[in-house]
C-alpha cells in the first residue's frame, strides 16, 4: 500500500492498532498511532481515540487521559464518547482534579473549533 500511495482504510488503521494492542505491544501500537497520524491527517481523531478507549478498557485510565490531552494540544477532537467515558471513570476513581482538567482543555478546544467555523466571534 505504501509502494502504490494508496491510502489505507479506517479498518486497517483499527486493525494494526488492535492487533499491536492484543499483543500487548501498547509502545507500538501509540507509534503506529503517531506515525499514521503525521501521514494521513483525517485518520487522526479515530486513531488516537480509538488508542485511548482500548487503554481504558484495560484499566489505564491515566495513559488513556494522556492520549486525550496529546490530542487536544494537537487541536484534534477526540470522539466524544471515549471523551466522556474518560472523564467519568476520572471522577468515579476520585480523580476530580484530573477530570476538571481534562474537562476544561476540552471544553476550550471546542470552542476555539468554533471560533474556527465561524460559529463563535473571537
């Protein structure tokens, strides 16, 4: 694929990511997650989501808040389900610190997005 410059499918994305995920390779898979993100820039909100829900399915609620703060300093959105799935296990484990935090970066990044379409003047 990469010979040819055709771009892969969100499925394949998903596949690699789980695939290193499943064979608890969590370093390559968050490189694999970076690296696609730096090739095919519209991949990246779903990969890097996708990276943070399976670290939160396994319990690694900071790394998964981690992945959700990388992308918000990169100015992507994450997927707003794995958003408030992380955000309520921060405040179910007492870490309400961390889900303010997150909250308040989330919620300025949405609305610089907005500022950005032109729904909100600056």
């Amino acid at each position: 694929m990469v010979k040819r410059s055709v771009k892969p499918r969100l499925t394949t994305h998903a596949a690699f990511i789980k695939g290193y995920f499943r064979a608890e390779k969590y370093e390559e898979a968050y490189n694999y997650v970076i690296g696609s993100s730096e090739k095919y820039k519209c991949d990246s909100n779903m990969n890097y989501s996708l990276l943070a829900s399976l670290h939160l399915k396994k319990g690694n609620l900071v790394v998964a808040r981690n992945i959700l703060y990388e992308m918000i300093d990169k100015d992507l959105r994450p997927y707003n389900y794995v958003y408030k799935k992380v955000l309520k296990h921060l405040q179910k484990s007492g870490r309400e610190d961390l889900a303010r935090d997150i909250n308040s970066r989330f919620s300025s990044l949405s609305l610089e997005l907005m500022k950005d379409v032109g729904l909100l003047s600056s």
